[in-house]
C-alpha cells in the first residue's frame, strides 16, 4: 500500500513539473507599434494577464480587428486589470512590400488601438507553436490568453462572428 500511494505521489509531482516546464510561453518581444511607441512584450503586461488576437495572414489580420474593439469593451479591459494587444505577422512578406503594408495598416486601423498594434517581422515561427497554429486555419485571427510572465494560458481562432465570440468569452473572462 505505501509502495503504489508513494508512487502515485511521484507521478503527480512529475506531472505537475512536466505541465510547468513544457508549458507554452510567447517569444519575448520588442516591436514599435502602429503609432511609434517601442513595446516589450511580456514586460509591458505590467503584472497583469493579456489577451493577444494575432493574424498571421491579410484575411486572418482582418479577423483580429472585430475580436480586438469586441474585448475592448470587457470589464476586465475597461479597469486595466487585463490587457489587450493586437499583432499582425508580416515575417512572411517581402522586405520591399512591408512600408506599404505598414502605411495600409496605419490608415485602417484606429488610432484609439495603435498603442497597442503590434507588427512583427520576427520570430513567426515561434509565435505560431505559442498561438497552436493550423495551416488549414490560416485565415482565422488566433486569441491567445496570456499570464503576466507571458506564459499561453489557453489559446483558440476563429473567423469574428456574435456566436465565436460568446464560446471565447468564457475561456477569456471566467
């Protein structure tokens, strides 16, 4: 009897070392966002967790903007106890295309949500394995719940619609 309760205890410990260890963390980042201002992620969580909405193509960027000013309008966003921030992947196209892109970018999305407009041209294929990324899903906007430390705390994607975001909304504010 002491034998299997010892070892049991042993498995849970090992598990529990594996879950920590193993789990995801997003790749520490320095970009300037849309309005000019350097952002270090995880750092500029300031303590607090964050939700990314990250597209990683033009069809799944456009995606991110109706998930990002929908989660603007949470509580927890509201009274600054959760952060958000949306990231565009251009590590993909090519150096020439990107002023253009950037300048694109910069007149379509809202100044209200530049601060926090992250495009990155680095580290996309660790931004894909922190995201879960599917290929078959490449034009969904990819929402990442994130701790202070910048560790993945649960992720999902999908294309923006009322009835996606009610079966996000729990996983994101329990």
């Amino acid at each position: 009897m002491k034998k299997t309760y010892r070892n049991t205890v042993v498995l849970c410990l090992a598990v529990l070392i594996a879950s920590v260890v193993l789990a995801e963390s997003i790749p520490e980042t320095t970009a300037e966002s849309l309005d000019g201002h350097h952002v270090s992620l995880p750092a500029d969580f300031s303590g607090k967790p964050a939700i990314l909405v990250v597209g990683f193509s033009r069809a799944g960027g456009d995606q991110c903007g109706p998930f990002a000013r929908r989660l603007s309008k949470e509580a927890s966003v509201q009274n600054g106890s959760t952060k958000i921030y949306q990231i565009a992947m251009l590590a993909s196209a090519p150096r020439f295309v990107r002023p253009m892109i950037l300048h694109g970018m910069r007149s379509g999305v809202p100044k209200a949500e530049q601060s926090t407009f992250l495009p990155l041209t680095k580290n996309e294929k660790e931004w894909k394995q922190a995201a879960g990324y599917d290929r078959a899903a490449e034009n969904d906007a990819y929402l990442l719940l994130v701790d202070s430390r910048g560790t993945v705390r649960w992720t999902g994607h999908g294309h923006f619609s009322d009835a996606v975001y009610a079966e996000f909304r729990p996983h994101l504010f329990p």
